[in-house]
C-alpha cells in the first residue's frame, strides 16, 4: 500500500510540467555523505520509481522525481540534495547530451536481487562489502555453500563472494593460526559441510561452487568479490581436475607436476601464473602483488581510476564513478594483481602504472559480467586478522567504498536515448 501510494504520487507530479521538479542527488566533494547516497538511490527503487544516474555529472550524481519522502529520507540519512525546477532538469540533461561532453544518462529501474556468499559461522575478519551494504542501508541476502549446491543462485542479480578461499587451503593460514580455535573451527565446519553435500574434499565442495558461479555469471549474473575472493577463485576454476592441496588440508599430497596440468582458459581474468603450494607461504601464486616488496611505501601507494567514454563504454564509466580519481590504495590477502598475468581481453579500470599493478579490473562471461577488486578494506591499510571493523560513520565520503557501492547498482542500470 505504501509504495502503491508513493508511486501515485510521483505520477502525479509527473503530470503536471509547469511544476514538476526533481531531487538533485550531487556526488561531487559537495555531497555529505556519498556511502549513503547509494542506499536512497537503492531505496527509491524499491518504491517503483525510477531514478536517473548522471554519469560524471558532478561525480556521478543523481537525479529523481521530486517527492516529500524521498526529501524527507535523505535529511534522516544526511545525504545532501538540492530540488531543482523541470527547466533546471532539462537543461542539465542538455548539457549532458552534448556529443563533446563526456557524460551520459543511465536510468535506473530495476531493484537489484542482492547475495553476499559469506560464511555462517563468525570468523575474525570483516568484510568490506557488507560493511558497505550495511552503512548504505542497502539489503542483501547472505548465502553460502549449501544453497548455491541446492541452485538458489539465479534468484539473485547481482552477489558478493565474501573474503573466501575457493582451493579448499582454508585461505594459506595454516602456518600461524593452526592452533587457533577458530581456523580449526573452519576446517570442522568446511568438513562438516562437505560430506553433508557428498564431497569427499572440502576443495572439491569449493570447486563445484565455483562451477557454479560461473553458470550464475554465463547466464546473465553480476559477479563481484575482492581479496583473495579474485586469485583464489581463478585458481579453483583452472585447477579443476587436479589436487594442489597439501596433506594438511585434505590428508593427502598434491597432484604429481601440478603445474602443468593448470588450465588458464577456464579462468575469468588470469593466465599464466604459478602456484604456490607450501602451507607456510601467505600465497595462493605469483598473481598477488606485495606494494612494499616493489618499493612502494604507504605514503606512495595509490591507484588511479581510468576514464571512460561514457556514450560508449558506459559500463566501465557506472563501474568508475567518483569525486577522485587518484585513490589511496589497501592492502589484503590479495592486494592487487601483477599485470603480466592479466588476460588480454580484461578491461583494467584501476591501477598502479609505475609499480605495474591493477588494483580493479572486469569482464564479460556470457551474459553476465564480474568485477576483481584487490585488497581487503578501503579505509584500513592493512587490516590484520582480529582487528575491529572500519566504522563508515567515520569515512562516508570514502572514495574506496563508493567502487563497491557503484557495482552494486549497476545491474539496475539502462541505457537512456537522448533526443538530438
């Protein structure tokens, strides 16, 4: 009944040109809170209205039909707004029309089906997606092994493979904190899980998830993860087949020669790396880069955002939105990737040119498309096992997060033809 309502209203100004008048959601450094702004946004859409993304428009802004509660919402949350005539409107969309402006209009209509693939159970670390999900006050359903082998995942759009080792080496932590009642915790639980699904192998559990995601992603689903949720996943799918897990993982050795038998055209984004086996290095392969190993101080770590034309490449520009471009890099299990290892056809939108390192990359598979974001937490450097997690309330204008919270409305998003 309310929305019902609320989209009455809306139709109702809509019918009256002399008066209407829109919201103007600015996402420039004018904007109080950025994070949030993606949750009215988010919110709108779930009141069956649809809302306008002004790419690179004053750092992606956006634009939505004037209504006292979608005013109201954004005071209660503190995202800044200003509500502008229809002729203010009109012309803004002229501006953006404008062939020699790189600018476009995306709409958005479509409420995202969102799933965060995240453990049950309660590990030390954080995880910067749900974090951002949850400060936006945008919802998401959490899922995890079991229901993706019992095919849930197609109900969803869009979903988020949380902190995650998909080889089934219980993410390389073997070496310290083997002893801790948490990493042994794990293993029962990944055990458990395993012959409760028929798998002998917890690394055979997380291949046939893997297996699964990528369906999800061939038949038209947006895959994002970041950490070792890129590598870890890339591996699992290219070592199909083949045991690269050592005996304290799953009780026997690996595969003999290994290596050789790895299959880089089954991977989304990687080819060509080198597997790391032993249990007591912090590494899945050579994919991950180490900053301070390549001479880049914290104080020098950073990334730049790679601009796009946003006519014609407009889902790297959605992918790419921000008030900066230069963006202070962090650290993670998998900080970033070494971009020799990088497949030829994937699109890199973030990177570290002199240290030779991509930091946020993307691709198509089939219908779908997946987005790899190094690191484990924008606003920590180096978030270690145990520490608290970020509070957003003290970073809302982070453009580090607002990456995440641009591919989690993008599956929303079409194309707007503009007259000439």
């Amino acid at each position: 009944m309310r929305k019902a309502l609320f989209a009455i209203l809306i139709a109702w100004t809509a019918i009256l040109p002399a008066r209407a008048a829109y919201v103007l959601i600015p996402m420039d450094a004018t904007q109080a809170n950025h994070l949030k702004a993606y949750g009215i946004a988010y919110w709108v859409l779930q009141n069956d209205v649809s809302i306008e993304w002004l790419l690179n428009y004053r750092g992606g802004s956006f634009l939505a039909p004037q209504a006292p509660s979608i005013e109201r919402e954004c005071t209660i949350r503190g995202v800044s707004f200003t509500v502008i005539a229809n002729a203010q409107a009109q012309a803004i969309r002229s501006e953006i029309s404008d062939p020699q402006v790189n600018m476009d209009v995306m709409k958005l209509e479509k409420v995202p089906r969102i799933a965060v693939y995240s453990p049950k159970n309660k590990l030390p670390w954080d995880d910067a997606v749900t974090l951002a999900l949850t400060y936006a006050e945008i919802p998401y359903n959490v899922i995890y092994d079991e229901e993706i082998i019992n095919g849930i995942l197609p109900t969803y759009d869009w979903m988020h493979l949380h902190h995650e080792d998909f080889t089934g080496q219980y993410g390389k932590f073997y070496a310290m904190y083997h002893n801790a009642p948490w990493y042994q915790e794990q293993v029962r639980s990944n055990e458990a899980m395993a012959h409760k699904l028929g798998f002998s192998k917890v690394s055979q559990l997380k291949l046939s998830v893997a297996l699964k995601i990528k369906e999800f992603t061939v038949g038209g689903g947006y895959t994002f993860t970041m950490c070792s949720g890129t590598d870890s996943y890339d591996i699992a799918l290219a070592s199909e087949g083949i045991d690269i897990c050592e005996r304290m993982y799953d009780g026997d050795g690996t595969t003999a020669d290994y290596q050789s038998k790895v299959d880089y055209s089954r991977t989304f984004a990687f080819k060509d790396f080198a597997l790391s086996t032993n249990p007591f290095e912090y590494e899945f392969s050579n994919i991950d880069v180490n900053p301070p190993l390549r001479g880049v101080t914290r104080d020098e770590d950073f990334f730049m955002l790679f601009d796009f034309s946003a006519k014609w490449d407009p889902v790297p520009t959605m992918l790419c939105q921000n008030h900066e471009r230069v963006i202070k890099a962090f650290m993670g299990q998998t900080t970033a990737f070494d971009k020799r290892f990088i497949k030829s056809e994937v699109l890199i939108m973030g990177e570290n040119k002199p240290a030779g390192y991509a930091k946020y990359i993307h691709g198509e598979l089939g219908k779908g498309t997946w987005t790899f974001y190094g690191g484990h937490d924008p606003e920590d450097y180096q978030h270690m096992v145990g520490d608290p997690p970020t509070d957003l309330n003290l970073h809302p204008n982070s453009p580090g997060y607002r990456l995440i919270l641009n591919n989690v409305l993008f599956p929303a998003a079409r194309k707007i033809k503009q007259k000439t």
